[in-house]
C-alpha cells in the first residue's frame, strides 16, 4: 500500500485551471439578461412591487382617514364637554341667585317682623 502522495505544482496548477473552467461554464450557462425567462422574472417582481406599493399607500390613506376621524371626535367631544361644563356653571349660577333671593327674603322677613 502506498502512502499519501504530495501534490506538486503541475497538479495543484491543473486543479486550480479546471475550477476556473468550471466556474466560467456556470457563469455562462446562466441565462443573458434579455433572456424571454430572465424579462418575465423581472417584470413578475416589479408588478409584486407595485402591488405591494399599491397596498401601502391604501394602508396609509387608510390610517390618514382614521387619524382624521379620531381627531375629530375628540374635537366634538372637547366641545361637548365645554358646553356641559358651561351649562353646570350657568346652572350653578342660577341657583346660587335663587338661594340668594330666599335667603335675603328670609333676612327681609324677619326685619319686618321686628318692626
């Protein structure tokens, strides 16, 4: 049996020149760029990119209007709580006179009755 056998420079050039053969024919078996099949890969992923471009920009208008619609709501909502505060104080007002008026009628009252 014999041992293993070193290889020399002859046979590691040869190994290096039949992987740059090899190389070569896989770069050029590929298809050219306008290749039928290599044009319809390309024009397949620009219309997957329009569309997913079309669905982003549905999906942006989508939340623009909700963002619209939340907005608002909170401005009808701020002016309703607005107007309710205005109408407590208006009320609170109206019956601090009322009990005013009683209490003045009270003290009134009593003063005629002194006399």
């Amino acid at each position: 049996m014999s041992g293993f056998k070193e290889p020399g420079f002859a046979d590691r050039q040869k190994a290096a020149l039949e992987a740059r053969k090899n190389l070569l024919n896989k770069f050029r078996s590929q298809p050219a760029p306008d290749d039928p099949a290599v044009l319809q890969r390309r024009a397949e992923r620009e219309a997957i990119a329009a569309r997913r471009e079309e669905t982003r920009l549905a999906r942006e208008a989508a939340l623009a209007e909700q963002k619209r619609r939340d907005e608002e709501a909170a401005a009808a909502e701020a002016i309703r709580l607005a107007r309710e505060k205005e109408e407590e104080a208006e009320r609170l007002a109206a019956l601090e006179l009322e009990q005013k008026a009683k209490r003045d009628a009270r003290y009134a009252a009593r003063k005629k009755k002194k006399r």
